[in-house]
C-alpha cells in the first residue's frame, strides 16, 4: 500500500516568489536601460532644444480707413481677395470734391496771372521812373538858364520863381515815382511766378483739392488679403472709420511664448523648425529667430498682475520671441492664416548670437508709398496750370 505526501504551503509557494523576483529584476533592468536611454538622449539630442506649442501666427493687419468724409458707391473687394497693391477697393461719391478741385484750378490760374501783373506793374514802374528823371532833369536845366539870366537882367525874378517851382514839381514827382517802383519791387523781389508766395497758397489749395478728390477712390496700400469688410454701399464714412483690412500673408511671422526657464541659452538667430497644426509634421517651415520679447506678457496686458499681496503665488511667466520664415516659397507652397497654432523648436546649438539687438534700425520696418505718390500726381498738375497761365509773360 503507497502512501501520498502532500506539499506544504511553502514548498508551494516557492516558485511564486522565483517568478515574481525574476520579473521584478527585469522591470528593474528596464527601468535601469530607460533611464540610461533617457539620459544620454537628454544630453546629446533634447537638451539643445527648446520648443513649445503656445505659437500662433502673425502679421500686418493694413487698415483701409477713409480720409476725408464721403458716401460709399463702389465696393472693389470682398474678403479673401488677393488684390495688388494700388488696386481699389471703395469708391466714393465725388460730385463736391470735383467742384472744390475745379474752383481751385481756377483760384491758382486767377492768381498766376496777377502775379504776372504784378510784374508788368514793375516795369511801368521803372518806365515812370525813367521819364520822371527825364522831366527833372529839363527842369534842373530851365532853372539854372534862368538864374543866370536873372543875374544879367534878361528875364524877371517871377519867372526864376516859376521855373523853380517846376523844378520842385519834378522832384516831387520823382521821388513819389521811386516809392511806387520800390512797392511795387517789394512785391516780387527775388521770385519768379511759379515761387511767389501768393502762387504758392493757391498752389496748396489746388494740392488739397486734389488729395480730396483723389483720396475718394481708396486704394490697397499693399499687396495681400481682404479681410474683415464692414463697410456697405450708401454708407456714410467718416475719417478713420474702418472698412475692411489687408493682410500681406507672404509676410507673416510667428509669436512664441515660450517660458522663461526656457530662454536661457536661447539667442537672436538661431534656427527654428516650424511645423503647423494643417499640415501636421509632413511640412516643416524653416525659421529664425528675429527678437526676445523686451517682456512677459502679462506685463504690458491692459490690466497688468499685482503681486504685492499677501496670497502671492508664483507662477512661470512666458515670454513671446519673435520667428521669421527663411524660406518664403515655403509659404507659397503651404499658405498660413493669421490666428493659426504652430509648434516651434529652437536649435540651441548656435550660441554666439545677442539675447537683445543692439543696432539701431535703418530701414522701416513696413511701408507703403502709394500716397507719395498722390503728392507727386497733385505737383504735376500744379506745374501744368501755371505753365498754361504763364505764355507770355514774366517767367
């Protein structure tokens, strides 16, 4: 008869604890290689860069606001036109600035030819003088024929009295001659006509009525975008009121704020990849950094943190860098929006740049020429009235 010895609760549960020990050692030994792993890709890859996703786009927002008062005729464009820049946009009513303009024209014609008179006026001045000199001179020589006939007893002292008097006549007449010639000479010494100073009022009267007349066809001071159009035909604008925007979305950048225990080895110029939430990581922007910001920014919000208090708690401020694309065709390629979330990651490598610029800026920043040249359409006109109002006379 064989007799069954039954295992003990140990002797049970010793392959137990050997499974459980061996499993903790290899989670040990994973967790050991992971650190490892993480270590050495912490120091020579993710240490050298700095990223964040709290990234938006930005750009030049051109307000189309009127300059003078007017109704609204014609709308050129809607939002999200592309228009060039120079092309129109609002059309306003024109009837009273065409007749400001034409009784401008006309003020600098009238004014123009009495500047011409005025010199004419000169030279008849300086006719009447030269007669007057004449008239003097005779009268000089009739009074002293006439003494020395007195003295001989050929003529009368009444005579020499009459004689003498005609003489003081002439002078009188001479010398109120030479006032009128110096008057008149006040009047245009060291002008021409087209730089007399009563040419040059009428002449920036007809300037400001033509800028009036002009600036009722609002033009799109750059190349770009329609965006946010208010404005309605019929409508009655004032100066300043805006009407739509455009936006030169070839020329925009990116706002990143990143923390600022992230800014420490970070520098003006260092490259950036860009990826946006649209394209996902298939599309890769190149970038740079243009500028640190000068400040947090809750530091120039309306109403800016007080910290003086006795519940302060502390809080990791961002601070907003400034990236500028590289590669503009890029964005030809794969368009961005104002408004869109990026990520960033800066290249820390490169550590020989500024953390603040330190040149002075010598070319703007953004410009537009399109009302200089307003200015010079006005200066062409002008020209062209005066020269029509000048055949003939003084130059």
């Amino acid at each position: 008869m064989s007799t069954q010895i039954a295992s003990t609760p140990n002797e049970a549960a010793q392959p137990n604890k050997k499974k459980r020990s061996f499993m903790l050692r290899i989670l040990g030994a994973c967790v050991l290689v992971g650190a490892v792993g993480f270590g050495a890709w912490y120091v020579l890859e993710s240490r050298w860069y700095e990223g964040t996703d709290d990234a938006y786009v930005n750009g030049n927002v051109v307000q189309i606001t009127p300059q003078i008062t007017g109704t609204v005729v014609s709308i050129g464009a809607d939002d999200g036109d592309f228009v060039k820049q120079g092309d129109t946009l609002v059309t306003l009513d024109k009837a009273d600035a065409d007749v400001a303009l034409e009784n401008a024209a006309a003020n600098l014609a009238n004014t123009v030819r009495k500047v011409r008179g005025l010199y004419s006026t000169v030279s008849g001045a300086q006719a009447d003088v030269a007669v007057r000199q004449v008239a003097v001179q005779k009268a000089k020589a009739d009074y002293e024929r006439r003494v020395s006939l007195t003295n001989s007893g050929a003529i009368s002292a009444e005579e020499l009295s009459h004689a003498q008097d005609a003489l003081t006549a002439a002078e009188s007449s001479l010398t109120t001659a030479e006032q009128q010639l110096q008057t008149n000479k006040v009047l245009v010494d060291d002008t021409i006509v087209a730089s007399h100073p009563d040419v040059k009022a009428a002449a920036s009267q007809y300037r400001a009525a033509y800028l009036s007349e002009i600036r009722t066809t609002m033009v799109a001071p750059v190349t770009g975008y329609v965006a946010k159009r208010s404005v309605q035909v019929g409508q009655r604008v004032q100066p300043g009121a805006a009407l739509m925007a455009v936006v030169p979305l070839h020329e925009v950048w990116i706002d990143a704020n990143f923390k600022e225990t992230q800014l420490t080895h970070m520098r003006i110029g260092q490259p950036v990849e860009v990826t946006s939430d649209v394209y996902g990581h298939a599309v890769k922007y190149r970038g740079k950094v243009l500028e640190l910001g000068v400040g947090t920014g809750g530091a120039f919000s309306l109403l800016p943190a007080q910290n003086a208090t006795g519940n302060w708690i502390k809080i990791v401020q961002r601070i907003p860098v400034r990236v500028v694309f590289t590669d503009p065709q890029q964005l030809d390629q794969h368009p961005l929006r104002i408004g869109m979330s990026l990520n960033t990651t800066v290249d820390l490598h490169d550590k020989s740049g500024l953390m603040l610029a330190q040149n002075v800026p010598t070319q703007p920043a953004f410009s537009t020429d399109v009302y200089q040249q307003q200015l010079a359409h006005a200066d062409e006109q002008v020209a062209q009235i005066i020269h029509k109002n000048m055949a003939g006379g003084a130059k």
